[in-house]
C-alpha cells in the first residue's frame, strides 16, 4: 500500500513520499516498528524534533509533521491530526464503516449509558463491542488503556479486529478531547447521545463555551445518522431547537419523547413506567437514582433508532447490574456504603441528592479533586458536599504534582460549615466508616474503580473497594474473635 494511496482527502506539502509503501502507522517514537511512518503530533518545536529525531533512530521510513523541523525524512501536512486519521482510517480499510457505531457524548453519564446499551445489544442477541473509561472490551477481553477514547490509530486497528471477529454494534463513549484532537476521525456514528454538559476540563478548552461547543459539534451529519439527546440539560435543548438529524429526546423535567413517571427505589433497586414515544412499559432495574433512569431512558431511546425490540429492551434492564465504581452499594453493619466516580461538581450534585434522598440517617461523604486539573470546580465541589451531607472528610484524590493540601484549601473555599481533613484517601475512608451508624450513608466519590492513586508521576497501587473490602474483613475477624476466642 502506497503513502499516496492512503492519504485520501487529507493533503501533504511535498510530494517526494507518496510512492513510499506503507508498512505501519505510529505516532508513538519509543515502540516504533522498523520501516513504519511516524506522525509528529507534538505541538511545539522542542518535542516535535526530539521524538522525530528519536522515530528515525528507531528505524521509522520517515515522519509526517505539520511542524517544519531540519530532518532530510520530513513530509509535511497542513494538518497533522486529520492526516494522521485519514491514513488510519484507509490504512485498515476503513473498518467503522462495516460497523454500527453508537457514540455517547456527555460530562457524566457517559459510561453507564453505554453499559445499557450494550447490555441491551447483547441481551438482544448481537455481538458487541464497548469502548471507554473501561477499556476496550470484545470476545471476553478487556484491554485497558489510558484514555476514555483511545487514539486515531488504537481505535482503527481495534474497529478493524472487531469486525474481523465478527462484532456487529460498538458501543463507545466520545470525549470532548477526542473530538478536539480528531481521534474519531472517519467514523460515521449511526447514533449519538448526548447525556449532558456540565463543568468539567476547563484546564484543557479554557471556558464552558469552548467545551460545550466542542461536545455539539460532533451533532452533524458529517459524523452522525441519528441522535438521542437529554432535554432535561440546557445544553441538550438547545441542540434540540437546531438539529437537522433525526433525533429522540428523552428526560425528566422537561417535555421529551421518551419520558418516566411514578418512580420508586431504594438502595437495591428502581421501578418505574416509561413512555416510548406513547408506549408505556414497567421498567426494574437494578441501577439507582433518578440520573440512572435517565441513563435508562437513553438506552431505551437508542433502540427504537437502531430497530431493537422494546419488549425485550426493557425485559434486559432487570439483569443488568451497575458498572464497577459507579453508585455500587456496599452494606455494612446497617448503613451503606456507595462508591462512585462522580468527580465533577454536577457528577457529586447527583450522588449526594439521590444518597441524601434514599438515607434514613446521617449522609457522611468523602472525596478530594485531582491535582494539575480544572481548579475553578473545587469549591463549587465543596459547596455542594456540604449542602448535601451531615459530616464531610476531604482528602487525596490523584494531587500529582499538587500539595494535597492546597488542594484541599481550594476546596475548602467553597465551605462555611465544620468538617475533616485527612489527605491519607485510606485513613480517611476508614475514619468514616467507623463514624457512620446504624441507618448513616457514607459516599465515597471520586475514584469509583480505579486501581491507582497518581502522586507525582507515580501511579500508586489503590483502590477505594479494596479499602472497604479489608475493613469489613477485619471487623469480621474481630467479632469472630471477641465470640469464639482465637
């Protein structure tokens, strides 16, 4: 395969490579394979020669940059990203194209949205493929990976062994990054959803118009064949007064055509009736809280625009269990436990509402905000904990290069009332749990299922399960004990 075969629509300065035969992608200087091609996605002049440079020695046929650098292998590109997409794309033969694609867009929501899906997908009888903060997942084997949207050339190579497999629906989750940076270049989505827009990586877009717009964008014809969008969020309505797609609305609040009413739940589950575009079904599902019949909603919403039954849709969410770190309760000694990734102040606004509704007692709640990430959303954070909750602990949430304690203290900015401190995330979860009684709720928001704790530019072995885990294996230890003797 020929360079000049797989560029496609995207354009190069010099022609001098274009015959040059293709033997691999990689954007990647250090794993590098001999005799493949190396696009410099750095952006500044430094970078960009240093990996180029290091690409060469490894043995890369030459490098595609839309930096000018003094290297003899330089092919230049008006823009780097969306060349490197094009190439990706055609390189693998364009393996998106022999799939059905849903894409879920959205500040929170996006992961148990496409867990639904999926769910349902799979429960329907087709074979599917998920995409996200999970990892890339198909026959059985999850594959980590850093990103919630895996890079141009990862997620072509996957699309490409998934549909060689035999995978019929993936189901991915899109970040606003991944727009931005155009890793979903190529992909025609036969259906987007869009959960919501709500303050988060202002560190990366710089205002919540740069965000919101990026996340919008994506709703085009372009890239999408269908839409389901949540009219219950701002943002989502007015997408709603100007999209040219076909599209479903679903919510809550306000007017939709996928809408619940009479709901009941508890710690253990939810039940409700849900309008279907005027047909009416009674939904059990194990998910909890108002945000997860809105995730249901979503999901029911995708299968009327990809054909799926509704009856066995609806039938499929008594089975499917919450993802790992996602509102998972864990009932010890009469009060519960609820471990939840919500790390944005709209993600916790919701943990803490549905907690505070569903507790018969006090609400306890512990959580921190990473460190060298969007620092204007710390003390709305704070603001919010305390509004919801009876007793609060702040402590470590992946600092990195921050002191935890001035994290912390921006936190705390947004607080009037008493609480604790503790930046050790074990102690302080531990401290809690031992302060929490009979009928309490603590909440431990934040990391939901992550392994790691990233201090510096260490990833530490951690995760908030694994501490409830051994405190509840050592109070059962310790009464054994205090009953029967050693």
């Amino acid at each position: 395969m020929r360079f000049g075969d797989i560029l496609g629509k995207s354009k190069v300065l010099n022609t001098a490579f274009l015959n040059e035969e293709v033997v691999g992608l990689s954007q990647e200087s250090k794993t590098i394979s001999n005799g493949e091609i190396f696009f410099n996605l750095c952006e500044d002049y430094e970078n960009s020669l240093k990996y180029s440079k290091e690409a060469l020695e490894r043995g890369a046929k030459f490098v595609v940059s839309q930096i000018k650098l003094p290297i003899e292998k330089l092919c230049l590109a008006s823009d780097i990203r969306e060349c490197f997409g094009e190439c990706c794309c055609n390189f693998y033969d364009n393996p998106s194209k022999k799939l059905k694609i849903i894409g879920i867009t959205g500040t929170n929501g996006k992961t148990t949205c496409a867990h639904v899906i999926s769910e349902i997908l799979r429960f329907a009888g087709k074979k599917v493929a998920t995409i996200g903060t999970m990892g890339i997942e198909f026959d059985g084997q999850t594959e980590d990976y850093s990103m919630t949207t895996p890079d141009v050339d990862v997620l072509q190579k996957s699309f490409s062994q998934m549909q060689k497999s035999g995978v019929e629906y993936v189901v991915m989750e899109v970040s606003a990054h991944a727009i931005a940076q155009k890793r979903i270049h190529g992909i025609t989505f036969d259906v987007g959803v869009l959960t919501n827009i709500t303050q988060d990586h202002l560190d990366y877009f710089g205002s919540m118009e740069n965000y919101k717009n990026c996340k919008l964008s994506l709703f085009v014809p372009k890239t999408m064949k269908s839409a389901v969008i949540c009219a219950d969020d701002e943002s989502g309505r007015e997408l709603l007064r100007k999209i040219t797609l076909p599209t479903i609305s679903y919510g809550l609040e306000n007017p939709a055509d996928v809408f619940a009413v009479n709901i009941n739940g508890d710690f253990s589950n939810t039940d409700f009736y849900c309008n279907v575009l005027d047909e009416i079904y009674n939904v059990n599902t194990n998910l909890i809280g108002g945000y997860n019949v809105l995730n249901t909603l979503a999901g029911l919403s995708v299968c009327v625009n990809l054909g799926i039954d509704l009856e066995k849709a609806v039938e499929s969410l008594r089975y499917i269990n919450p993802v790992e770190g996602r509102f998972n309760v864990i009932k010890f000694k009469d009060k519960n436990i609820v471990i939840d990734f919500a790390h944005t102040p709209d993600g916790l606004e919701k943990v803490l509402s549905v907690a505070k509704e569903l507790c018969k007692g006090n609400l306890y709640c512990v959580f921190g905000c990473g460190g060298n990430r969007d620092k204007d959303k710390r003390h709305k954070m704070g603001t919010i904990a305390e509004k919801y909750c009876d007793y609060v602990c702040l402590t470590d949430d992946n600092p990195r290069f921050e002191n935890s304690l001035d994290i912390i203290k921006d936190i705390e900015k947004g607080m009037k009332k008493s609480h604790f401190v503790e930046p050790d995330r074990k102690l302080a979860i531990e401290k809690m749990v031992n302060y929490a009684k009979k009928d309490d709720v603590l909440v431990i928001a934040g990391k939901g299922g992550e392994k790691y704790q990233i201090v510096g530019d260490k990833k530490l072995d951690y995760n908030d399960f694994d501490v409830i885990y051994k405190i509840i294996k050592n109070e059962t230890e310790k009464s054994i004990k205090e009953k029967y003797g050693n």
